[in-house]
C-alpha cells in the first residue's frame, strides 16, 4: 500500500484529495497537514511516506518550504491555484503539477504516473512483486465460513450466502436472503477474508457479492447503481473512483 503525505492549508479541499487517494487502489493516506509547521513536525515523528500531494501556498510559507525544512527525497504531486511556480516544482521532486479545483481524473493520473515512475526506476522491483504475489494467492485462504455470535447462539455462516456487506456508524451488517448478522470485524477486514473473484468494495461502506447482482445502470456523476436481487430490492451505489474496476471485476 502506497502511504500518502497530504499539505492543504484548505480543509475542503484536504477532505477531498484524502477521498480521492483512499479510493484509489494501491493507496492510503498517511496523514494531513495544514501547515508549513505542521507538516514538518508531522515528516519528523512519523515514518516517511512514499510520496506527498501538497499545496504551495500555505499560511506560514510555501510547499517547498516544507520540502526543504524536512530534508526529505520523496516525490511530490503539487496541487496549486497558481501556474507561475512550475518550474520551481520540478526542481524540488516534483513529478506532476496539478491547478485548483483538483480533477479527480488528472489526481488518479498523476497517481498512475508515480506508479509509472516507481516501476521505471526500480526495474528490479517487478520480479521480487510478482514473487511475493504468487507467494501470497499460495498461502492466502480466503475464509468461506465466518462463526457469527447471534441472540446466544454461534452460527456457521457461509460467505457465500451473503449478499453484501455494510459498515455504518461504526457497526458492521452481513446481509443475507432471509437475515442479517452482525459481526466485529471491520469492513476492510472483511475484504481481506473473502474471496476478491466473488466479493468487490462498491464504496466506502459496503462490499457487494456478485452472485446477488441483477443488473447494473449508469448513476449520476459518473457513478453506478446496482440493483441487487434480493426481496428489499437493495441498490448499491458504486462510487466514481471504483467505477471502472468494478465493470473489470464483473467481466471476469
């Protein structure tokens, strides 16, 4: 997972590239910072991120500000309301320069790019991932039954007979044909145990089971409802960072 470093004096637009990343596959945010002081205090007590998105303008000074206090190489995704400091961006690691508001189509592109470049500069890389891949589908066994604590009893329950999954408010839900369960796990958690070919992330609350889908329509803002087939006549928004690996992942 690639841990993110995000700079935004701008609280909107911080909640926003931090969605924008989480919902990218491959890439966690790390941590936010507001400010020159803040970010550099931040690079100092906590591991170094793989790569950083940051503003230029900031309260207290610059972006590059930050990058040169904190004496760290990592690459760096600027995001500006301003076209003037280009130049200056690529002299201090910067590998893309993105203008205000961000687009979330040229955010995953400057995120492809990174991967890009991380895989063009450590070539040798690729054999060690594919092996530590294969490795892990060997000895990674996707849980097919899930013991369920319901009304004092211990039920066996089958993955396969859950038609999709929900986290709200903290409590997560196994909706079924007929029931629904609660468990302790937390929705990511649950991705990691079921099995990737049936079970797929729709959004940040709720994981879907292919088997239970009916049909698929195009939503508002380039998302995806989908209607399950079940008795509630569930649909399920598939959000607009997830569309196109979800289309991928219901082909297969």
């Amino acid at each position: 997972m690639i841990q993110v470093f995000i700079i935004e004096d701008e609280i909107k637009t911080a909640r926003y590239i931090a969605s924008l990343v989480q919902e990218t596959k491959g890439f966690s945010v790390a941590g936010v910072a507001g400010s020159v002081k803040s970010a550099v205090a931040w690079l100092q007590t906590n591991a170094v991120p793989q790569l950083i998105i940051s503003d230029i303008k900031l309260g207290d000074g610059t972006g590059f500000d930050v990058i040169k206090l904190s004496g760290i190489k990592v690459p760096v995704i600027f995001c500006t309301a301003y076209n003037q400091y280009a130049i200056n961006a690529f002299e201090v690691n910067g590998i893309d320069y993105l203008l205000k508001p961000v687009d979330q189509q040229k955010l995953q592109l400057a995120l492809q790019k990174f991967l890009d470049m991380k895989l063009l500069f450590h070539p040798n890389e690729r054999y060690p991932q594919r092996l530590e891949t294969a490795m892990e589908s060997i000895n990674k066994t996707h849980k097919t039954t899930l013991l369920i604590h319901h009304r004092e009893r211990i039920i066996p329950l089958k993955l396969s007979e859950v038609v999709y999954i929900q986290s709200e408010n903290g409590i997560l839900t196994l909706h079924t044909l007929s029931s629904r369960y609660h468990a302790t796990h937390t929705l990511e958690e649950m991705e990691q145990m079921a099995d990737p070919e049936v079970f797929f992330q729709a959004n940040r609350q709720v994981i879907v089971n292919k088997k239970f889908i009916g049909s698929v329509e195009h939503y508002f803002s380039r998302r995806l409802l989908v209607h399950i087939s079940d008795a509630a006549h569930t649909e399920i928004i598939v959000s607009k960072a997830r569309v196109q690996q979800f289309l991928a992942w219901l082909k297969q």
